[in-house]
C-alpha cells in the first residue's frame, strides 16, 4: 500500500507545478504548434525531478534537523503561498490569465527548444522556491519513513502534469483561446494555494 506522504507530496506538488508559469506556457505553445513538445516536456520533468532530489536530499535532511528552522520556513512558504495565490485570483478577477499569449513563440529547432525547456526548468527562481525549497521543508516534516514517498509523489505529478500538458495542448488551443478559460484556471490555482497555506499554518 502506498504511504500517505505519496499522495500528500503528489498533491503539494501537483499544486505547486500546475499553477500556470513559465514551464507551462512554454510547453503548451510548443505543443500547440506541434514543435518538439515530448522533448521539451521530458526536459521539464527531469529538470523537477532533480529539483525535488536536491530538496529532499539536502534542505530536507538540515530542516528536519533544525526545528527553528523548519518553522521558519513553513511560515516563509505559507506567507509564498499566500501570495502565489493572491495574483492567481487577481489574474481571475481581471481577466489577465493569458501567460500563454505573454510566453515567447514557439521553438521550431530540436536544440534551442531544448535549452529553452531546461533553462524555463533549473533557472526559474520560481522553480527552486516551489521544488528545493518549499517542497524540500514540507517533506522534512513527514515521518522518516514517510520521506523519500512524498518526494516520489511530487516527482509523479510533474511527470503526470507535463506528459498530460505535452499530449492535451493541442486539444486545448480552442479552449484557452477563450479568457474564461484563464480566468477558471487562475481561479481554481488561487483556490488550491491558499487550501496549502491554510493547512501549513494550522500544522
């Protein structure tokens, strides 16, 4: 039977990854105009996984061995969460989703693509607050065997997430070509922030 830390780390990390940015714009254009979208996908998720690895290798291992610390990071990531939150609503309410439209064009070379998906990955500030940071605490917080499960959860929900986006962006260029479709999203991203954050603060 899978441990719960699974489950809570595909949750934590399915929020976190699904919130619309700058990995996700990028490979939902590549996959709209059908431009090597499965290699950009799988560069962005190796580039989570190792994200994840190094946050449940090392922040997890000196958070769980410092309690001021781990505190103060719980805190920090749901004062984040907060905010992650508070745009995504304010995105929703005015209307100004479109991240897809604000991303670069899409990459027509196999090589530039790439180096697009794997800078978007491991250089994106974003990326390590979500991955080596946040994740790194919040898995520092689950019992010991409990911990390396939760790190297996968030890595299953960015691959699901990115091979899910890299096969369904074509199907959803009509959708999102709608801004009520952003501002659902956006919505349902605020709704999911501040759920985490509430449950850190409480915890």
């Amino acid at each position: 039977m899978l441990s719960s830390s699974f489950f809570k780390g595909m949750a934590m990390g399915g929020g976190l990854i699904i919130a619309i940015g700058a990995q996700n714009a990028f490979l939902l254009r590549q996959g709209i105009q059908r431009q090597h979208v499965l290699l950009c996908a799988a560069a962005c998720i190796a580039g989570d996984i190792l994200l994840i690895g190094l946050g449940a290798g090392s922040v997890g291992r000196l958070v769980a061995s410092t309690p001021w610390l781990l505190g103060a990071i719980r805190i920090a990531g749901a004062l984040f969460l907060l905010e992650y939150g508070r745009r995504a609503a304010w995105a929703a309410w005015r209307g100004q989703g479109g991240a897809l439209q604000a991303a670069s064009g899409a990459v027509s070379e196999a090589g530039p693509a790439l180096r697009a998906a794997i800078a978007l990955s491991l250089l994106n500030p974003h990326a390590w607050l979500d991955t080596v940071v946040l994740l790194g605490a919040i898995g520092a917080q689950q019992p010991e065997h409990g911990r390396a499960w939760f790190s297996a959860g968030a890595m299953t929900a960015s691959a699901l997430w990115f091979g899910a986006l890299a096969a369904g962006a074509r199907l959803l260029a009509p959708v999102f070509a709608n801004p009520r479709a952003w501002r659902v999203l956006d919505g349902l991203v605020a709704l999911t922030m501040w759920a985490i954050a509430a449950s850190l603060f409480i915890h």
